[in-house]
C-alpha cells in the first residue's frame, strides 16, 4: 500500500550510502476527527463500521555501490482507535550482487502485529516471516532466464505457512519491448493453504472453477508482451 499524506527526508549520498526517513498521520486516506471511532474491548482496532487513523514511521538505509545493492528497512504503524492502538512492526532486507553473468537476488522480511489492550479481531493478530533468494542469467543479448524461491512462515497458531518456485524468460524485440512467460508453484506446509490466486473461489489452471478446497491455484502460468513508452 502506498502511504498517502507522508512526508520524507532523503539523506544525500556518502558513497553510496544513503537513507530514507518517512512519516504520515494518516497512511490510508483522510485522517479521521478524533482518530476515528467504533473500537471496543473485544473488537480492535475497530468494527467492521469503525474508522481510524493509521500513523506509520519509515527508516530505510541503503547501500549501492557497483555491482552490490543493499536495503535495510524498518516500518512502525500504529492504528489508533478507543480503546485500543493495533500496532505493526515490519523488518526487510534486501541485497542484490551481478556478477556479470548472473544476478543474484535475496530477501528478508518479517511481520508482527499486536494489540494494547483487549482482544483483536479474527485475522487482526499476526506474526509472519519470510524469506526469497532469485537469480537473473543473461543467455543472449536479447535473452534472460529467471528464477526464484520463496519460503513463507506463518508463525501463529494457524500455521498457514508454504514455499513457492518459479521460472520465467524475457525475449526482447528492441530496449523498450520485450516477451515474457512465468510459471510458478506452491508447496503447502504446516497447516498451510496459499493459493496465487487472491480467494479459494478462483478458478485456476490446475483445480477448474469454483472449488473451496485448500490449495486452489496452487500452480499459474503467464505470458506477455510489455512497451515501456
């Protein structure tokens, strides 16, 4: 989600080294007279009619010098709504090193939300990891292939965790048009049912239309054209 109303400061460049600082009242949308409303003892941060306000701070360091990139970043949102705030810590790192005949990608990232008082509702508490590693190898001038896998961690009593692969390939015609096809997989762990597609409804390549049972869209294809204008 793009943070709406925020201000930020970037750090000029020492070297490579440089950082972002961030802030918005308001993540999502206009703030809310009163930081919203609609929150109770058993239902935080708010009903299902309630609003409120979002606050998010961004600390992000970075390092880009030749070949190697890498990204620290750290988010505190705090959702506030009487009679209690729904806070969210999120942690990312990132590098990337090319090594001419191949690029190297690696990700980490961690997501925790808690409550200050009362009982958050269904979803409302979660504590996620996650973690990538990908490659990009040029085989022509024209060509590339790439590849990835994901390992997601679902460190809550639902234990909805599982891994993901995929491949795809780029053929470019000129610098701004180039094909693309993907395929990707997901292996359920725990008491994991990931899908790629965004509800267990969806229909899918590998289960048809309209099935609830978990590990709907557990497997998808793509393919593209795309000009960058």
């Amino acid at each position: 989600t793009r943070a709406d109303n925020a201000i930020a400061y970037i750090t000029p460049n020492f070297e490579g080294l440089y950082a972002v600082l961030a802030y918005t009242s308001s993540l999502i949308g206009q703030e809310v007279a009163g930081n919203g409303s609609g929150g109770n003892s058993t239902n935080c941060p708010a009903s299902a009619s309630g609003t409120y306000d979002t606050r998010l701070w961004v600390i992000q360091p970075n390092y880009v010098q030749g070949p190697l990139s890498v990204t620290l970043n750290y988010e505190h949102a705090t959702a506030h709504n009487s009679p209690c705030d729904n806070k969210i810590n999120i942690y990312v790192a990132g590098a990337s090193y090319d090594f001419g005949v191949a690029k190297l990608t690696g990700y980490w990232e961690h997501v925790k939300t808690d409550t200050t008082a009362g009982t958050p509702t269904s979803g409302a508490l979660s504590d996620q990891s996650s973690w990538l590693i990908g490659g990009n190898v040029p085989i022509t001038e024209n060509d590339s292939v790439r590849a990835s896998y994901v390992d997601y961690t679902d460190h809550t009593a639902a234990a909805d965790s599982c891994r993901k692969w995929g491949i795809g390939g780029r053929h470019f015609l000129s610098k701004r048009t180039n094909f693309y096809a993907d395929f990707a997989s997901i292996s359920q762990r725990d008491k994991g049912h990931c899908t790629i597609y965004p509800t267990p409804t969806g229909a899918s390549a590998d289960s048809g239309a309209g099935s609830n049972e978990f590990g709907v869209g557990t497997r998808g294809f793509d393919a593209g054209i795309v000009h960058r204008f």
